[in-house]
C-alpha cells in the first residue's frame, strides 16, 4: 500500500546472487510519481536492477525490470535463483498493493527472459521463463 503501513516488498536474494556492488551501481527509474519512491525501494534495494520502468492503472501494476550485468551472469549459471526472489516480490507486492501485478524480466539489452504475473484472486505469481 503507497504511504501505508506495511513496510514495501523489497527483492531478497538467495545465496550466490549478487548483492550491491562495490561501484554501488545505480538503478534508473520511470515511473509515475506517485510510485517512484516506492519502486525504488522495492526494485533497486539490490544490485539486480538496472533499470525500471511502470505503468499503472487503478487495477493494474505493469513493470518492465531490466537486469544488472551481475545479475545477467547469474541467470546464465541459474535462472531459477534469479527468478525465485522475483516471484516472491511479486506475490507480496500484489497483495500489499491490492492490485494486479504484471513483471517482464529483461536483460540490459532489452531481450525477454520471463514474465510473471499475479492477478488479486491468484493463491500465487506464475512465472514463465523464456
């Protein structure tokens, strides 16, 4: 919920993943305004996000996430680890937000490498992996 209570989702990695990076790499966001903090802070809170980008509606929470370098060379080794914290990011963020939730994990370059997606009456994020 944006201004609420519960503190926002935010990605938490498994171990292996990279975390942030000693040249704290920054995390570009677009988003509406009244969103861009809270993106921020769920998105870029790890080195995994490069870049952002969301579109909502009153009940849709669509986002286009564009992996770091770091986190590119763990999907090569094991995309599932890299998926996983996703998923449950997504699954929270649906439910905090109360709104249905749409992610298309990118590369850097822009390539497709997953989508997930939660909508309110869904028990959890179905993800498909490219």
């Amino acid at each position: 919920m944006l201004g609420g209570s519960p503190a926002p989702a935010r990605i938490t990695p498994r171990p292996g993943l990279p975390r942030h990076s000693t040249a704290s790499q920054s995390c570009v966001v677009d988003a509406p305004s009244a969103y861009r903090e809270h993106t921020r802070q769920i998105w870029c809170s790890d080195a995994q996000v490069a870049k952002v980008s969301l579109r909502t509606d009153t009940r849709n929470y669509i986002a286009q996430v564009y992996l770091s370098r770091e986190a590119e060379s763990a999907w090569r080794t094991s995309p599932e680890d890299v998926m996983a914290p996703f998923r449950h990011l997504i699954d929270r963020l649906s439910q905090s937000i109360r709104m249905n939730v749409a992610v298309t994990v990118r590369t850097a370059a822009g390539a497709r490498l997953a989508i997930c997606s939660r909508d309110l009456i869904s028990r959890s994020a179905t993800c498909v992996v490219r």
